[in-house]
C-alpha cells in the first residue's frame, strides 16, 4: 500500500532516505488525481522494498506542497537523496511512471 507522506514525516520518509522516493501530490476533490490513485497504488506493491510510494494530501499537508511549488496536481515527484530528479504532472498511464522509475534506480 502506498504511503503516508506529511509535513511532518516528508523530511524523515523522503528527504533523508537512500531509497529513491516517489510521491504523488493529490486532493479528494480532483478528479484525475483519484484515476490515478490505482496506478500509485500498483506501483507501491509492485516496487514494495525497492522503492518508496507515497501520497501527500495537498489540503492537509499545506507546508511540503508549498516547499516544492505544487500548483497543478495531480504533481508527482522523483525524489533521490533529497532532491528532485524527475517529475510528472497530470495523470498518466502506468508505463509512464514506470518507465521513470526504472531510469532512477
């Protein structure tokens, strides 16, 4: 299951981990954010270990969303060793993200 990301765990789970890190900006209110929530979802199972897979609610975790300039979501961001290595913006199909995913490994 994909995880929890929060202001207050993003530095912890995120920023400081060696593991590449791949987050995805949403709110309950957007649609194509909720199209891609299974695709997430996949993706955490699928690379469970490897990976980490998470979400930030964008209503809830105002701070980190603001840190990284979220201004259109769904934003999904490519985090290693505590910077940006890629990002997404809008929902996409599935081989998309893996595709990004695999290139950081």
């Amino acid at each position: 299951m994909a995880l929890e990301f929060t202001d207050a765990n993003f530095q912890a789970e995120v920023l400081d981990s060696d593991q590449l890190s791949v987050i995805d900006f949403w709110a309950e209110w957007c649609g194509p954010c909720r199209a891609i929530g299974p695709v997430i979802e996949e993706l955490s199972k699928e690379y469970e270990g490897k990976v980490k897979i998470g979400k930030v609610n964008v209503d809830v975790n105002p701070q980190t969303s603001m840190n990284y300039g979220i201004t259109s979501i769904p934003a999904i961001l490519f985090v290693k060793g505590g910077k940006i290595v890629d990002k997404q913006i809008g929902a996409v199909p599935k081989s998309v993200l893996d595709k990004k995913i695999q290139a950081h490994l």
